[in-house]
C-alpha cells in the first residue's frame, strides 16, 4: 500500500531527541507467522554537515527500506515519504514473517535536502546505517523470547535515542 496521511500519526510528539522511537530493544518483536503492525516514530536531525561544514536539513525522502524480515512492508505517515529536519515523521511497519528468529538491521536509504545560501541541494541514496544510524528488527518463534540487539557483535552498536551523528551528505548533487 501506500504512503500517507491515514498510514500513521505523530500524535504524541514532539520527540525530545533524534532518533527512532521505540529504540529496537522496547520494539515489539516479530512473532513467526503471526501478523505484525506497529508505528515508529521518527525525530529528523536539524543539519546535515559535507566537507566539515554544517547546513540546514530541509527534507529527507525514505526511498527505501531493505532488509526487514521477510513478509514485512513499510509506509510512511506522508504520501511524498518526506519528513521535513528537526521534525516528527512515523513510519508504518506490518505484514506477516515467517522468516528465521534473530536481529534484522533495517538499511534506510534516503534523499537529504538541504539549504545552502537559500538554494535547496539534493543528493541521493544515502544509506543512514553507514552514517551510524543502526535500528533492528528482531524476529521470535511463538512462545521463545524476543532476542536482544547483540551490540558486541561485529558491525553492532546500540542506538538509542538522541545518540543519532548529524548526517553527513556525500556525492552528486541533483
């Protein structure tokens, strides 16, 4: 399905801090087979920095979402998939999942708008994991416990909330 206004909701916010809501430890967890539908929400950073300069965030459009256990789709609580820096966004994530019990790290690529001398400047594909932001999704079977984000584990980090580096925006503009 699509994106928009009716998907989710930022009642509740303001978030305090940058990040994802719930961290992935207080997340519910996919129970194997059973249907999944839960609402994260989402606190946009207020700049972005390139080449140790700082500027103001704009925008960021999700393009995507990739490796969320297998079954599971993603919306956005904006048709347009944006959500404007130093703002609360929501995302979406339902479906049924039969994939294996473990942690998923979620990849989310975005488009990040920011504003240099009044102009807006766009560069796409960039992937928020690789920038330190890591968020799990983490898969049970019916009736096992919910598995806890190996944060000592090759390629690990916690990510709790606020902990989110000021993005940095690397490659062509468009």
């Amino acid at each position: 399905g699509g994106s928009g206004s009716s998907v989710c909701s930022t009642a509740g916010s303001p978030l305090t801090q940058m990040g994802f809501y719930p961290d992935e430890n207080n997340l519910p967890c996919v129970i194997d087979g059973q249907y999944y539908d839960t609402v994260i929400q989402i606190r946009t950073p207020p700049t972005a920095s390139q080449g140790g300069s700082s500027y103001t965030l704009s925008k960021i459009k999700i393009v995507s979402v990739s490796n969320l256990p297998c079954g599971l789709c993603w919306q956005l609580g904006d048709p347009n998939n944006e959500i404007p820096g130093n703002a609360d966004g929501c995302m979406r994530v339902k479906g049924t999942s039969f994939d294996a019990p473990g942690e998923y790290l979620m990849s989310i690529i975005v488009n990040a708008t920011v504003s240099i001398g009044g102009f807006p400047y766009t560069v796409n594909n960039q992937d928020l994991s690789s920038q330190g932001l890591r968020f799990y999704a983490r898969v049970r079977l019916p009736g096992g416990p919910c598995p806890q984000v190996d944060t000592l584990a090759a390629g690990n980090t916690a990510s709790t909330a606020g902990n989110v580096p000021i993005p940095s925006i690397s490659g062509p503009a468009s």
